[in-house]
C-alpha cells in the first residue's frame, strides 16, 4: 500500500485523474475499473478536462463497474449506469459498447453475478480500479462481513449505507435495498487499486482500513493484501493517521511519485 496525502480535494482527485491518465497512455486498451458516488465526481470532471485537452484517449478502453442498485432500469436516473453516462462515458470518446456496468434488472440476479465476474476474467482482467470508501468501510457495497474471497455477489445494504444513499432518491424509500458488487476478491485480483478517500467524515475509517487489522467488518482493511495499491487522500481525510510522516517520507524521496509531486 502506499499513502498519498494532498493538500485539498481538489488536488487529491488531479493525482487520481493523472494515474488515470498515465495508465491509459501505458495502454491503450487498458481495462478500466470505475466506481461511482460523490467523491469520484471530481476525479470524472478532472479526467473529461484532459481527454478534451488531448491527454486522455478512451478509444481502445474498456471498463467494468464495481456496482449497481438491484431493480433499477440502466435508464433510470439513479442507477449507476445513468451516473456513468452522465459523469464519464457521455463525456469522453469510450465506446460504450464496451463499458460495463452489472445488470440491476436480470431476472436470476445468480447468473448475472456469474456472468459479470466472467467477462471482466474473459477481458484478461482489470488493469486499473476506481474505488472509494463508504462509511463504514465497504469497497463496492462489499458491506462490512463479506469475505475476503467473495467474486461477484449480491449483497442487502446495511444501515449505514442505506443512510448515506437513500438522500441521493428523490425519495428515501425509492432507494434499493441490494445491489450487485463485484466481491472483494474480485477487487484484490485487479492489478493496480487505487482508492480516493476526502473530507473529515472519512478520517477514522481510514484510518481503520489502512493502519487498522485486517478484518471483514471494514472490507477497505482487505486492501493491505492488494499486491499494487495506491490510497490518495486529503489531509482532512488522513488526520488521523500515526504513520504520516512515513508516508510522506516515501511520497517525497521516490523516483516513481517525482512527476506528481
Ligand atoms: C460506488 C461504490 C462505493 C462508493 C462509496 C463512497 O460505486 O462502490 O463503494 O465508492 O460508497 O461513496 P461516496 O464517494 O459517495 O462517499
């Protein structure tokens, strides 16, 4: 793991836009994996600025979402198949019949887990993830006690979750209580994870994920297995961290961080 702190949101969510970037430029036909909600927001509108400046080419991507909300329509305004098309995908040159985003309306929601988390292993595998953190720790809507070794599932949505989500419907009850995730194994099997996390109500479960122990009521802690992760946050989000000054340590003195410094 290696902990990126910047001074702001806004700087935090460039870093990721430019990994992004880097990774595309590396290749081409890069399989992208993306995350949906209000913290990636930025890092979509940093990521549409450079493909518009010339320094994002989407044409021989392709990606797979962590999640979706079960019983929502793609064409539904708050599915995240809307939030994609809206933040990313209507906004950048990616052919979009290769964008991916689990099925909420499929009738054996068991076959749809199975097909999803067999296309992104036919596709060879996710080069580069998206993720953020919810408040209580979930990567996905991997809620807190899903395995360590879970593909593709469907998981019910715990209270908290629920509580933080359910502003974004119209109406609180309209928000579904399942939705698909790919698993955490799934997540620990992309090749390179990166993780933004902002603002001071992310702090403590931050801190819990990255210095705490690894256990399944924080799924974010499985990412300390991930052989290439990256945590980028603001200082609000890093306050309480013991181990900063290491991290910053590190930042600062390698060659691989000297282009985003
Ligand atoms: C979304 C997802 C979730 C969110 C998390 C943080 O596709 O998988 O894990 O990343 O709930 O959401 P925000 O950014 O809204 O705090």
């Amino acid at each position: 793991m290696e902990i990126i702190i910047r001074k702001d949101a806004d700087s935090a969510a460039y870093l990721v836009a430019k990994l992004t970037a880097k990774a595309i430029k590396a290749k081409p036909a890069l399989t992208l994996g993306l995350a949906t909600g209000r913290t990636m927001e930025i890092v979509y509108d940093k990521i549409v600025e450079m493909h518009k400046a010339g320094k994002i080419d989407f044409s021989k991507a392709s990606s797979f979402n962590l999640d979706e909300y079960i019983g929502l329509e793609p064409t539904d305004e708050n599915s995240y198949r809307a939030y994609m098309n809206k933040f990313l995908f209507d906004r950048v040159n990616i052919d979009k019949s290769k964008t991916n985003v689990p099925l909420g309306m499929a009738k054996d929601v068991q076959a749809e887990c199975k097909r999803y988390e067999d296309a992104i292993n036919a596709s060879g595998g996710i080069d580069f993830q998206l993720l953020g953190i919810g408040m209580n720790g979930h990567i996905g809507f991997n809620e807190p006690m899903s395995s360590f070794s879970s593909l593709t599932s469907a998981k019910l949505l715990n209270e908290a979750t629920i509580k933080v989500n359910e502003k974004l419907f119209p109406n609180p009850e309209m928000m579904p209580r399942r939705a698909i995730t790919m698993g955490v194994k799934t997540i620990l099997n992309t090749k390179r994870a990166v993780l933004l996390a902002t603002g001071e109500s992310k702090a403590e479960i931050i801190a819990q994920a990255v210095e705490g122990p690894m256990r399944a009521s924080c799924t974010a802690s499985a990412l300390q297995m991930h052989p290439d992760c990256i945590i980028v946050l603001d200082e609000a989000a890093a306050k309480n961290l013991k181990m900063r000054d290491y991290y910053d340590f590190i930042f600062n003195s390698s060659d691989e961080w000297a282009e985003f410094r």
